[in-house]
C-alpha cells in the first residue's frame, strides 16, 4: 500500500517533489525544540495548490494521514509526523512566492510556503509595513503563521495573525480548493470561512496562499528600556504611556531582573540603566512628529512620579537594536542556566501582578530550589513564565503549579504558541467540556476520518 | 402546540418577558426599512442568559424556529421572523447592562443586548474608546453589531466589529451555554470558537454577552471636506494621506457631486468649498501633537499637485460635526429624490476608479434614465452605489447590472450589511459552490434542524 502510494505521489510531485530517505527527512520528522521527534512515510513538496489536490486526494485514498508543515518552527510540535511511520508530511516550502503586493490597497497576497522575512522585506520595498514580526521570521512561512494565528512583539498594536488575514486560499481534507484568497478589506457576504483555518494549525484544511494587510511605515520610532520597582508600576506605566502615546506603543514588553541576571552571567549583556527589580522595553511607531517629545515627556513624568526608577531613550538605530538584543536573548540566557519548563500564559492585563504574585508563591511552595525567569508581553497580558528546574524536579508538576494559577485568574495556557501535540491533554482538561465538544463538532464536520494533521490541538484518533 | 409552547415560555419568562398581543409584537415582525414583514408567533424577551437556554431548549421541544433579534436596525431583513405565524423572536433587549470596563486592559464586557450607544459612552466615560460607529448606534445592540461583523465609518483604522471582539457569550442550537467571555487579548489555546458566531446573523448560535477590545481616545481630532476631480483623485489623495499621517486616518470618505446635489435640493445643505466632480471626507486621530500640522500640510500638498480642487479644515468642533452631517444625510437626500437599489459593495481599493466608470456604463446602457448615487468608504474599498430609479425600471435588473460589474472587479455584493434574507439568492448564485458547500457544511453541523434563523444568510429549509 505505501509503496503504491508513494508511486503515485512520485508521478504527481516528479522527482524535486518527494523525499523518502530517511537522511533527507531528518529536518521535517523533528520540531525546533527537538521534543517530538517522529517519523514520516514521506515528505511530499508540491509546487502548485493543484499538486496539493492531488496530493490530499492520493493520501486519503490510501489511507494515509497528512500532517501539513511550513518552516517547521513552532513550539507545540504542531507541523511533525507521529513515529508511526505512515504520516505522509506535506511541505508547503516549495510554494514560496511573494504573489502581489499593493501599496495603496495595504495588501500582499503570497503562498503558504513563502518566509515572512520574504514577504516583510517585498511589503518594505514598497514603502509599507507587514506587521507581524517573531523570533523565526527568517524560517517561518506566512502559511504557518496565519495557521497557528501567531502573535510576536507588534500585536498589543496590530493584533495576532489573525486580524491581518484578508484572504485565504485553502485544500479541503477531500482535496477541494477552496479560493477565498480575496483582496477585499470589507466583505460581509456570508459567513466568513476563512477564519475556520486561521490558528487551527492544519487540521481543518490546508492553507496554501494568503492576502495579508499592510499598514503605513511608521516614519519615526522610539525605543526606551526603563528599569520599575514592580510589575504594579510596570502596569502604571503602560497607562502613562498609553496617555502620552496613545495607540502609537506597538511593543511593551516586561522582563524581569532575574532575566537580566541571565543576560549578565551567561551572555555578557547589561542593561544601560539602573537596575530595578523588573524592565520595561517599550517601542512606539508614528508618522507624526511629536513622538519622541512625547516619550521623552512620558519618560520624565514616570521618572517623577517614581513608576520607573531609571530609564533611556535609544538616540540612534544602532542603541535601539542593542536594547532589543536585551530581549531577544532572555530564551538563549535561560537555556544556558538549566532546564526550564515553559509556559506561554496569558490573563487579563491588569491581572499580571497579582498572577506574578500567586504564581511565584505556588512555585516557591511547590517545587523550593527552582527559579522564575518572567518576560513577556505585558502590553497583551502575555507572560512567557519560565521556571528553570532545580535538579531531580517534575517538569509535568510545575506545569500543573503554573496552569492552576492561571486558571484561577481565567487566563489561558497558551497564549501565542499554541497546542500542537505538546498541550493537548492539558487543553482538554482545562476546557470547559462545551467548548471541547464544539470544537469536535467542527472537526467531525470538516474532517470526518481525521485525516488531517491527527492528534493535534484535539485528541488522537482512537 | 403553540399554546403549549406559549404557556412555556410564559412560565420561564414571567409576565414582562413574552408579548403574543399582534399590536405590541408590530415592531419586532418588520424591518427597519420596511421591506421584509413578518408575523412571529410570539416574542420571547429573556432578561438572563439562563432564561435565552430555557427559552432555547423550549421552543426546539416544540418544533418551533428561532429569531435572535437584536435592535432590528439590520438592512438586509436579518432579524426578523417570516410571515408563517410559526417563528419565536428572541429579543435580547431586556439584556441591556454593561457589565465591566477596564481602562487599563481597554476591555468592556457588556450583555447582548446593550445598546451600542450606550457602550460607547460607558467607555467614553472611563476615558477610552469604543471604535465601532455607525449610523444606527442609538438603537442597535452590542450583540447585533457583532452577530452581523457590523462596519460602520471607522474600519479603515479599527477593522470591522469581527477586529474588536475578545470574548463571547454564546447558546448553541440545543440550549447549551457556552461561556467564552474571556478578557484575554491573546489567547491562542484551541480553536477560536468564537469566531463561528460573528457575522453569522445567528444562525449558528445566539450571542448573549461579548467582551469588546477599546482603544485609547485619540487627544487631537481633524476633519477635513475636499473636493476632487475624479475617484482616481480620490485615491491619489489616501496615498498621500497615508504617506503624511500614517494610520491616524480613521474615515476616508468618498461622496459623488450628484450626492451634494441631492443634499442642496432637498435638505438645502451645501459644501463650504468649491464643488467638484467628487468630494471626499477625512477624519484622523492621535494622541500626539502635530496631527494638525501633518493635515495642513497633506492639504497644501494636494491643492498644489491638483489633487484637490478645494478643501477646508474644522476649525471647531461644531464645524466637524457639520461636515459629518453632510455625509450623514445623503441617504435622507436621495430618498426624497425617489425609489432607489441600494448596493453595498467592495472592491480592491485600487480598482474603485475602474468599478466605478465601468458601473457607470452598465448603468447607461442597461437601465437609462436611472441616477447613480454613489459614496461610501473609500478607504474601504466599500461603495454604496445607489440607483434612483427613473418610473417603471425594474430594480432586481439593476441590482444585477451592479452586480455583475463588482464579480468582474471579484468584489463582494455585501461589504457591510450582511446576507439577511435580503441577498441569499444572490449569495447562492454568486459564490463559488466550493464554498457554498463548505457554508453549509458548518450549519449543518451546529444547526442540523435550520432551527435558528432558517432562511438567513443560507437558503430556508424546504
């Protein structure tokens, strides 16, 4: 049966378009993290949506199942194989174009495969911006992107993935394509179908081409590091800032001391300011002058007012980089201290003290020797609450400690990464059994065999 | 039966909750504009979540069909019964409270059925912004705005309503409750249910509570009127907006010279500048200073290159209210001018210009003597092309010369107002069947008995 498939897939994809030895399907069996290795029957690259017809047409009627994969970077194991050996992977890698853009219209259509460094260096070509930047946005495709609804340092402005989709072009789980791939900013003509494969990580049909908005390039931007005494005045200071700034903040970002700790010992990176025992890293963007006036007066009113103890303005390009270099290497500083258990939490903004406070209590009491590396987006309610193990802890138990916190303040347990395969049971068990069951209903009604991308965000077939 | 049934609900309702008197049921069976009346059964007033279950639960038992009815300000007949005697309207008008407001995490939670009005002023008084405003805001709910993804004058900047929920509240097809009411701005645990029920007029579920997202209240407000030769002026002028103020630009309005014409004869409102071929209304707001300078200069920048012809700037705010009210009227103009088709359609932005003359000649050719009146949201791609009829032409002709020219542009016959009963028909004849089926396929799965709103947005049940 395999070896018939496999035949057929051959004649569909031609020779460029299959891998089948194991050495070549290394990269595509095993997430980023490498917590979920699998193995697939296949790697299937087609260069067309037809070929992607073709492709769901050939599996489903050998009965093999699909599991769909962009760059392959996500952090829930949503895009690999189980290890059973009869998954068939379908890269989308190979459909990498930048299709259209339109800088009056704000759009950019491109296919699933391309690499949103691709399309956010075609969108600044023409002068406009694709607001949707992440740490793997030179291997991330805008498929897996709109897919998994990913956010990144610009949603507290732009919102998540989602709120930039305008049209979508889809293979059904029968190999129907469906061609939403509209470049209408308002449409209001039936019910919006689009929206059932955006975040549903492949397992509702295969997404294959985007319509993407643009937005204005900011013409000025300031970036400012400023140390508080607590996320309490981390929180004040977001409401200044919103008062000054109004709509213009497109990043606010929380990080702890502990975190800079890291960046010092394993890294070499200090903060250019006065320590607090949190920072804040704020970005603004405007096509308005007035801007920096603006933070320099929100900045000197915070300093005042002691909601931040020290702060700085980046004076150049160059300083604003370095300061987000800070950021962008907490993950890195933290792998080098030990294991840690992550968790990508979110609750209601004004709620983030408070759950700092529980969840740090829980910690201490439960599992004494481990250590909370706590950064995020504070601007969105998004905090990735870290905990790096002290030796002989229960990674599994700490991830119970943090999640009941967060459900007592009705967070959510995965705020921008996802379900994947790495929180499905915990999704279940937390979810109110309504929900779990509509959510079925949708998957039994689009996806009856549960042929695409199995056992991901929902439970395995039995 | 129905006495059965009536004798139900009067006991889950008590006295105030049922009407069954023809007289006071006048209002709920008809729509705002008069084309679709109907003949309820009886109309279910619910002052709780629980009591729309019950109600729910009750009427399914019967066999009788539901009609979720919020401020009945729908134009396309969305929103209310057929004339069979047999459909229960669910009113949730009596569910009218704010329930939360959060500055800080800019969030308002409100029940169902408070009015529009009512939650942009909540939100006005805790100094933020409920960026959702259209005509109808005085009576429209909360909930129909976001049952129908309502648009409205600020969707160039804040997007649709689809753009701004956070959270739902929902009763599903058998009565259950479910509570996906969240505060979180990013919450990327599972499938997004919610966005099942948004835009979907109701008929896959009643939405009974929505947590919406607001936006800081920009300090600096300007409203300029100009006046251009031509839409391809119009559109050269939002380039040149876009490239001086960003996406400060909230409104970008585009009305035709036949639309002023309109207003002077019949209301004796008039343009305080020079007339030409086209106007066009911008409104921008931000936080930060400048913004008034940026529109000057934009305007300089424009009267200079010939891209506009004339333009003005309120001075006040009674000066911008007066420029609104010109847009605002035109409706009011062209229905003292005589029986209109009323379209609401989109394009690319970039192709308005080449719709608009290629409408223009359908319009003379096919239907000669009619008068087009066109304006809308520009910014949008969102024009209203209205027709005033010239005595005996036959409107579903025009509706289809229109709309044949949007498919050769692939526009969407509905940009704003929704499907309703109003454009099923043409829904079904003017999408590709691939996604009719797919359509269908989600109804079918949450409502397999057309038990809620039968005949909207998909074709009634035989």
């Amino acid at each position: 049966m395999s070896t018939d498939l496999i035949a057929r897939l051959s004649a569909i994809l031609g020779p460029s378009g299959l891998i089948t030895e194991e050495a070549d399907m290394a990269s595509y069996a095993i997430d980023w993290r490498r917590l979920f290795p699998g193995r697939p029957l296949c790697v299937a690259r087609p260069a067309s949506t037809a070929e992607v017809a073709e492709v769901v047409k050939a599996c489903r009627a050998a009965g093999a199942r699909l599991v769909p994969q962009g760059g392959n970077t996500g952090l829930a194991g949503g895009a690999v194989p189980d290890a059973s050996g009869g998954e068939v992977v379908l890269s989308l890698t190979r459909m990498n174009k930048v299709r259209a853009i339109d800088p009056v219209g704000l759009t950019l259509a491109a296919d699933a495969g391309c690499i949103l460094k691709v399309a956010q260096d075609a969108a600044a070509d023409a002068g406009r911006l694709l607001p949707i930047s992440l740490a793997a946005e030179g291997s991330a495709t805008v498929g897996g992107v709109v897919s998994t609804n990913a956010g990144g340092v610009n949603v507290l402005r732009y919102g998540m993935a989602r709120a930039l989709v305008l049209g979508l072009e889809v293979v059904l789980a029968d190999g129907t394509i469906v061609d939403m791939a509209r470049q209408l900013r308002k449409d209001n003509a039936g019910y919006d179908l689009k929206q059932l494969f955006i975040g549903t990580e492949g397992t509702l049909g295969i997404v294959t081409g985007v319509v993407l908005r643009l937005v204005p390039r900011p013409k000025h931007t300031v970036t400012a590091l400023l140390s508080v005494p607590s996320p309490q005045a981390a929180l004040d200071l977001l409401a200044l800032a919103q008062e000054e700034l109004g709509d213009t903040i497109s990043a606010f970002e929380l990080m702890s001391g502990y975190s800079f700790d890291l960046l010092k010992r394993h890294l070499s990176l200090t903060a250019p300011i006065a320590a607090g025992d949190w920072f804040v890293l704020i970005e603004a963007g405007a096509s308005l002058s007035g801007l920096r006036e603006a933070a320099e007066s929100a900045l000197a009113a915070a300093l005042e007012n002691g909601t931040a103890l020290d702060g700085v303005i980046a004076e150049t390009g160059a300083q604003a980089t370095q300061l987000w270099a800070l950021r962008e290497h907490i993950t890195d500083g933290e792998a080098r201290e030990g294991k840690s258990m992550k968790h990508d939490v979110s609750v209601p903004i004004v709620a983030v003290p408070a759950f700092l406070e529980a969840a740090d209590i829980a910690i201490a009491e439960g599992a004494p020797g481990a250590k909370v590396n706590a950064f995020g987006h504070l601007g969105d309610g998004n905090i990735h609450y870290n905990v790096v193990m002290a030796p002989g802890q229960d990674g599994a138990a700490i991830n119970t400690l943090v999640h009941d916190v967060v459900a007592r303040f009705s967070g959510s347990i995965s705020a921008e990464h996802g379900i994947g395969q790495y929180r499905v049971d915990e999704l279940l068990r937390r979810r109110a059994p309504a929900e779990v069951a509509l959510a079925l209903t949708v998957k039994r009604a689009l996806d009856p065999d549960n042929f695409l991308n199995p056992g991901k965000v929902l439970p395995a077939p039995a």
